[in-house]
C-alpha cells in the first residue's frame, strides 16, 4: 500500500488582505520565515 500525503489549503484570501488575495493567498507568501507557509508544512 502507498501512501500519498495531501496538503489542505484554500481560502478567499481576505484575512491579510492587500497583502493575500485569491490569486495568491497567504500559503504562498513567507511570513514567519524565509520559506512559504506550505514550504513549511511540507517540510514537517
């Protein structure tokens, strides 16, 4: 049996707006590091 690890992310991007929008949302922007949120979590 494989195992396939899924991400779940999404959102209309209004929380950090202008800063995240629904093009780019707030996964893709590096917040907290030098690396994106989902970079992050993938690396957990």
């Amino acid at each position: 049996m494989t195992i396939t690890p899924v991400i779940l992310c999404g959102g209309t991007g209004t929380r950090l707006w202008p800063l995240s929008r629904e093009g780019y949302p707030k996964q893709f922007w590096p917040l907290v590091s030098a690396r994106t949120m989902l970079q992050e979590t993938a690396g957990r």
